[in-house]
C-alpha cells in the first residue's frame, strides 16, 4: 500500500507445509498522519500464541488510532502494552491455570519525522539507511549458551512486562523492516537489507525459496518506507525570517500593511492589487522559541489544508521573503457585534447552530476540534438577503483530545475542562449549546465566567425566560447541549444536528432536579383533580349519610 508519505508492505509464511502462521502484521496510516506498524509473533510452546499475536496487533492499531491527543508517543506505548500483556496474562491464568496467550511484540510509531519504537521478546526492528541495515530492538532472550532462544519476556508471560523503547529521527528513503525472528533463521542480515527495498512479499518469498519452501518456523516480515518528510516539517526548514516589528504602510511581497486586526499586532488587513487580505505573522516569541514556530506553522498549515465554505480561504505563498500565510478578508461582523444589538431571529439562530455542526463535523474527519467556539470567532455575512456564517481563528484549532488545560473562553468551556479532562466532541458541543444560548439571549446560561475563576455550574436559566420568542423544542435542544453533566448532553455532533432539523422528534429537555409537576404537569393536575373528585364525593356521602 501507499500514502503520500508512506510506501507499506507486509507477508507471511506459516512453517513447513502447515496452514496456519501464527505470526500476525498489521500497519495503518492514521487520518492525523501518524503511521503504526505492529508485528507479533505467537509463542509456538503456548497453546494460544496465534490468538495472542492476532488480539495485540489488533488491540495496538485500534487503541492508536483513538488514542487520547494528551498522551504522548511514549505513554501511550507504555500504557497500551501493559493493558494487553495483562488481559492475555489473565486470560491464559483463567482458562488455561496458566500463561497461553503469549506472543512477542515489535511495534513502530512514526509521527512527523519522529520514530517511536517498542518490542518485547525476539522479534527484531531494522532501520535501512542508505543500504546500512541498523537494529534498532533488544531481544529478550536468554543469554546463556545454547539457550538463545529462551524468551525472558514477552506479552502475556507473566504479570508485568517492561518493554525496550526507542527513539529516532527519520528522513526521506529510511525503511523499516520489522519481523519474526523466522526471517533471522533463514537470511543473514545482508541479504535482508538487499531485498527489503521490493517489499514484504518478496523478501518472504525469497527466503521460502532458500529453504525449498520448508520453512524452519512461521515467518513474516512488514516494510514502512518513508517517501516523503511530514508537510509541517517542510515548511518549518523553510529558512525564513520572522519580522520583529511591523508598521502601517510596510510592503511585503506586494502586500500593503493597511492596520493591525488584533492587539498584539501579528494579524494585518493588506492589500495587493486592489484586493484586500488578512496577513498572519508568528507571535515574535517564535524567533527563538521553537515550541512557538512549531504552533504557527502547524496553524498555517491546517489553514490551507482545511479547503471547505465554513472557513476564509487561506494559502501559503510559496515565494515569501518572511513567514506568514494570507486568509480571505471577510467583510463583515462578527456575531458578537450583531447580538450586541439585538438577539438573532429564531430562524438565524437554527442556520447558525446547524453551520457549527457542519463545521466541526467537518473538522471531526481530521482529527481535529476548533478549541474555541464562540460569537467573536464567527463572522457574519449578508449573501442575497440571508446571513451567512464563517468560523475563523486558525490559530485555535487543535487535534481532539491533545488539550486538557483550560485553552479557549472560560465562559464556553464545559464543566468537564475544568477539571482537567481534554477537549472532545462532547465539550465543543457544549460551547455551540452557549454561543446559541447567548446568540438568542445576549447572556451566559452559567453567567460569565473570568479567567482563572473556578466556577460553579448551578441550573442554569431556561432560555425560554431569557425569550419568549424561542420556541419550546428549541429551548430543549440547546439546555440539552449546555447540560453541566456529560451524560445528560449530547455525545455527538450527529445527534445535536438530528434534533434541529427535526423539531418534531425533540423530547421536552428538563433540568436533572426538576419536580414532577415542572416534568409532568398535566398529569399532576389529572392526578390531583381525581383525588380532589374522590376526596369530595366521600364528603357528600358523610354528609348524606
């Protein structure tokens, strides 16, 4: 298989003339660019090795790929192998009274031009460099003569495990060979490095051959290529100066410096050629701070990557004499400027709040979250008599679940981000749910929350209150979107947008400490007159008697 930046392979034989290889390999090139290859190979003297190799591959690829953002590389390695080793080792001990899920484990983890490696017992990892074959892994073996091939460790063995991890940089052309150590039986190292350019199969295929197709024991082989270096680090080795200081009436590049956009001077109005853009600058911090050009070059890039009507169009030049990148200028206000005003219609509230489904939903297939909903990011246009929204601020977008500090408005941030818990589908819902809140009433349903306060998420105040005009299925979709408690909220995107463009099938919304009679009051009142109705003709019935 091949991506853009990676050229991927894997094969195996199972042993002699047998229909089963207990090896199992598996690479997946996730959404955010990151690349993971695993490979394991089952313990031949345990009774379930091949289920134990299949079960940890599997469980690795998935677990990566939803991942929380937060954890890097290395904790996550750490954390996703003990999870396995200790499911299989309690397995085997439950149905077997001891160890039989066991197999070995190599894995590769390549994000950027950053390798992350890991393996635990035999099965060997290769970097190929210009022909030089390197490894990388340590076996887990005994080291006592004749018993090489003895495991010390391996997934599934015994109750902990410690696996070797490794790091290294990776350029374009480098090559990855991971393998069953049946591979090391049958090939010297030399004829692998000849051979792993062609891929898995052949080099599998090669060493069938070797041995007449009799192999000495299960043998698989997976190949990762690096075609190409990450687009992110391409544009960070582009050698371009930051300027310090910028001034009205400055040309770069043939864009005219017309007024800062934003207080710290970084974002200007300009124009070239009579059209007029929005230029973007790294923070000054960036000259020296490469935490800070990493931030602004990963901005810029998801900014002419995210090709789609909710954003401004944006482009990196690719003749620049310093670094920037340059956005649509969308002339209009924002939204917070409009509700300053007087609350949106009803009808506008509805295409605004199904535009920032669209929006993050469409953000979501990357990976990716805003971090920053609200009125001030939102600018509102005017396209044949209707409004039109845009969601702006680049600078804030950022992969799911990679924040868990109070990044963004205090106000539109969920009670759970305050606690420490990354950002997520769930908490951007609840961000949408108060600019919609705030969009039909110009309040906060928690009121407004300043920076660095811990806040205390009462009931909030029905939307209904705040206007009357808001329509009572309406009123429950956003309460339900601004619920404090996660599993009274809505868990996706999906079932926010469901309910808006179907108002029919909306269910009443209800504070969590709501009475019966604010839930059911015609049932209430059906109740009580009946009691009323009993109590009274008893009466009579006393009375006459």
């Amino acid at each position: 298989m091949s991506t853009k930046r990676f050229k991927t392979s894997s094969f195996g034989l199972a042993k002699g003339h047998e229909a089963l290889n207990d090896d199992f390999a598996a690479v997946r090139v996730m959404e955010d660019g990151l690349c993971v290859g695993v490979l394991c190979d089952g313990v031949g003297s345990a009774r379930a090795g091949g289920q134990a190799a299949r079960r940890t591959v599997n469980y690795l690829i998935n677990n990566f790929k939803t991942r929380p953002r937060s954890w890097n590389i290395e904790k996550s390695l750490r954390h996703f192998i003990a999870n396995i080793n200790e499911i299989l080792y309690r397995e085997g001990v439950e149905e077997y009274e001891e160890p039989e899920y066991v197999t070995t484990l190599s894995v590769a983890v390549i994000d950027g031009n950053r390798l992350y490696g890991a393996n635990v017992g035999d099965s060997p990892i290769w970097l190929q460099r210009e022909g030089e074959l390197l490894r990388l892994s340590i076996p887990h073996s005994s080291d006592e003569k004749g018993m090489e091939h003895v495991l010390t460790q391996a997934i599934g063995m015994d109750e902990t495990v410690d696996p070797y991890l490794f790091e290294n940089n990776l350029r374009p052309g480098d090559r990855l060979i991971l393998a069953s150590d049946g591979l090391e039986a049958v090939l010297k190292e030399s004829e692998i490095a000849q051979r792993a350019s062609l891929g898995a199969t052949p080099l599998i295929k090669y060493a069938s051959k070797k041995v007449e197709d009799d192999l000495p024991d299960d043998t698989t082989a997976l190949v990762i290529e690096v075609l190409e270096e990450s687009k992110t680090q391409s544009l960070k080795k582009i050698d371009l100066p930051i300027p310090e200081k910028l001034k009205k009436g400055e040309v770069i590049d043939g864009y005219r410096l017309l007024r800062p956009l934003i207080a710290n001077e970084r974002t200007w109005l300009a124009e070239k050629k009579g059209v007029r853009y929005v230029m973007k600058f790294p923070a000054v911090e960036a000259i020296d701070d490469e935490t800070h050009l990493d931030l602004f070059v990963r901005e810029a890039w998801n900014a002419s990557r995210l090709k789609a009507g909710f954003f401004p169009k944006a482009v990196i030049p690719k003749n620049r004499s310093a670094r920037y990148y340059i956005m649509e200028y969308l002339d209009g206000p924002t939204l917070k400027e409009v509700i300053a005003k007087k609350p949106l219609p009803v009808e506008d509230a509805i295409s605004l709040g199904k535009f920032l489904l669209h929006a993050t939903g469409y953000l979501l297939k990357y990976d990716l979250v805003h971090g920053d909903l609200k009125p001030e990011n939102i600018v509102v246009l005017e396209r044949r008599g209707k409004r039109v929204f845009k969601l702006i601020d680049f600078g804030s977008i950022v992969e799911i679940f990679s924040i868990a500090s109070r990044a963004g408005t205090p106000s539109y941030l969920a009670p759970e981000r305050f606690a420490g818990d990354p950002i997520s589908e769930q908490s951007e819902i609840f961000a949408i749910g108060v600019t919609l809140y705030e969009a039909l009433s110009r309040k906060y349903p928690y009121g407004e929350i300043e920076p660095f306060q811990n806040p205390t998420f009462r009931t909030p105040v029905p939307l209904r209150k705040n206007n009357p005009l808001v329509p009572a299925w309406l009123e429950s979709v956003v309460m339900r979107s601004v619920e404090k408690e996660k599993d009274r909220r809505y868990a996706h995107y999906s079932e926010m947008e469901y309910e808006l463009t179907h108002p029919e099938k909306v269910l009443p919304y209800y504070p969590e400490n709501a009475t019966l009679l604010e839930r059911e009051p015609v049932k209430v009142y059906r109740w009580a007159f009946t009691v009323s109705l009993l109590v009274n003709i008893v009466l009579l019935i006393l009375l006459v008697g």
